[in-house]
C-alpha cells in the first residue's frame, strides 16, 4: 500500500568520486523523516558502489541500491527509480546536488496546505568548494505561491522561471506514465526538460516555494558544462517537436514553442562560438555553416518564423541567416 506522504528520492550515480557524500548528509538532515531513497548505479565502472555503501553504513533513513547492467544515462537510471518508487511524491535529486535541511519539510506544507500536483522551488548554482556562482534571481523571476500548470508552462517556456530535475517535486500519479526519454538520438541533454514539460501539460495546479532550498553543483565534466558537441541541437529539436505538436491544436502554445525554438538556434549557436572565441572568426563561421546550419535549422530562421520574436532577437536571426560571419562578430563581442 502506498504510504500518504512517502517522498521517494530518485538518485541516478555513475562514478561518482568524491561528490555524493554531501549529498547523502544533506539527506540525513532533514528534518521531515518519512521518506525513501532509491540509488541507482548505472553500471559504474569504478568503485562508486563501495563507496556509497560505506556513506550509508550509519544513515538512519530508509534506502535501496538498484544496480543496472549496462550503462545508459540518466534517464533509463531515473525511469528504473520511478518504477521501484512506492511514495505518493517524487523527487530527483543528482548525485552531487545538496538540499537544505527543511527542504521536505516546506514541500509537504505546500502539499497540505494547497494539493498541488507538483511543487518547485528556487535554486543556487555554486562551485566545488560551495562558492556561489549565480542566485536564481539573478536571471529568473519568483512567481505566486500557486498558479494554473498552464501559466507555469507558459513562463518556463518564455524563460522567465527556470525548473530542472531537481528543484521540483511530483505527486506519483502526475508522472508515472510520463517517464523520462531514453532516445540519447533525441534527448540527450535535454531529456529534462522534455519531462519538465509534459509533467506541467498532464497537470493543473503548481506550487511555488520562494526560498531557495538546493544546491545546484557546476563542475568540470557534467553534461551541462562539458565541451561543445552537436547533441546540443537536441535543444532546438525538442522545441520543434512541441511546436508541431501544438500549432494547430493549441495556437497560444504553439506560438511560444515556435519562439523558443529560434531562440535555442541562437542560444546553441552562441555557446559554439563562445566555446571558440579564440579561433580565427573564418573558422568558426565554416563550423556554424556545416554543422550547425543544416537545411532544417536554416528554415527555421525564415521571416515567417522570426517576426513572433522581439526586435533584438528578429535582427540576430537575420545575421545568422544572411551573415553569419558578421554575427559570430558580434557574438564575440558581447
């Protein structure tokens, strides 16, 4: 029988190293206690098991270790959680992230309190030596205490509010026949925010807790910081997946799917140049021109699909279209 208020956290490990014991400390703080943890160790190849076994010798909650025979990412990791989970709310939580000791504590009030189908909260990206790099209000903006799914969505997609695997938590029934995608051909990387979105379509209310409760870890050879690679087109391909899945049925949605789909081919153009900034300007726009401005992409920059932008955003896709060399210019400058 599923326990009313049991949180399941859901915490995917590939050769962790040194990171994961903060993590499970900052679990063993919190002050809510009626919660299960569920690690899933995706076929690491060092000691990482050992490891976790020896951070959980003396832990005082409930956990399991699920062992995967073949390595496939975080979302067949997460989806093998999801599927052993008995909670009613679900939490993801990486492996190196940390969360404040009243984290559960307030999400549950929230539940109570509201019966929200999800519950987000902010987030602080800091360094490996748990220096600050950035406070979420720094770029994003605090929204009211519940609002509708489809005003939440709406925002996120706008980015004007940001949600990651884990500064949400989920009630069960919400997700549990979403799951996370595996196709590493299409989602990689951005496998999160494709559940993201899905959750808030399939749900109705959101709560919003104005604090921020985790520590979002930035390091050298995550996926969100590691070299540039063209898996980052993922980002535009799934805006275009939900664009043509709602520009007729949902004309509002679908317009803001169309937009932040121009915005990512600038936004994943901009990065590839950024992480080139010492390359001779000639190199980089051949790069741009071959692997980047496929046929597909470059139709996305057409009149028709650039004017639902405002005026800054309309001006770059044009240089990129029409030249790109003048724009890896700029973008250099900026």
């Amino acid at each position: 029988m599923q326990n009313k208020e049991l949180v399941s956290i859901i915490i995917p490990f590939y050769n962790i190293g040194g990171h994961v014991k903060k993590t499970i400390e900052s679990i063993e703080g919190q002050t809510y206690r009626d919660f299960e943890v569920i690690f899933v160790n995706d076929a690491s190849t060092d000691n990482s098991v050992e490891i976790m076994e020896k951070l959980l010798k003396n832990v005082t909650f409930k956990y399991k270790i699920i062992n995967r025979l073949k390595n496939g990412g975080p979302s067949p990791a997460r989806n093998n959680g999801l599927s052993e989970a008995l909670g009613k709310y679900i939490f993801f939580l990486d492996s190196d992230d940390i969360i404040a000791e009243d984290t559960f504590t307030k999400v549950m009030k929230s539940f109570r309190n509201d019966n929200p189908d999800l519950v987000f909260f902010k987030f602080k990206r800091v360094d490996i030596n748990g220096n600050v790099i950035q406070h979420y209000n720094d770029i994003f903006r605090d929204v009211k205490k519940n609002e509708k799914s489809r005003d939440i969505l709406k925002k996120y997609i706008n980015l004007e509010i940001f949600l990651y695997t884990c500064n949400v938590v989920y009630k069960k029934e919400i997700i549990e026949k979403i799951f996370f995608n595996e196709n590493n051909e299409t989602h990689y990387y951005v496998e999160d925010q494709d559940f993201i979105i899905r959750a808030l379509l399939n749900s109705n209310k959101v709560g919003y807790i104005d604090l921020e409760l985790v520590q979002y870890l930035q390091r050298a050879g995550s996926i969100m910081n590691s070299e540039f690679n063209l898996k980052r087109l993922n980002k535009i391909k799934i805006f275009d997946i939900f664009f043509n899945q709602y520009r007729t049925k949902d004309e509002e949605l679908g317009r803001l799917f169309l937009k932040r789909r121009t915005r990512e081919v600038l936004w994943v153009t901009k990065s590839y140049i950024k992480s080139r900034a010492n390359q001779e300007t000639k190199n980089i726009k051949l790069y741009i021109r071959e692997n980047i401005l496929t046929k597909e992409i470059l139709s996305y920059l057409e009149w028709k699909y650039l004017r639902v932008l405002d005026i800054k955003n309309i001006f770059l896709g044009f240089l990129l279209k029409y030249f790109p060399c003048l724009f890896v210019k700029i973008m250099k400058l900026i």
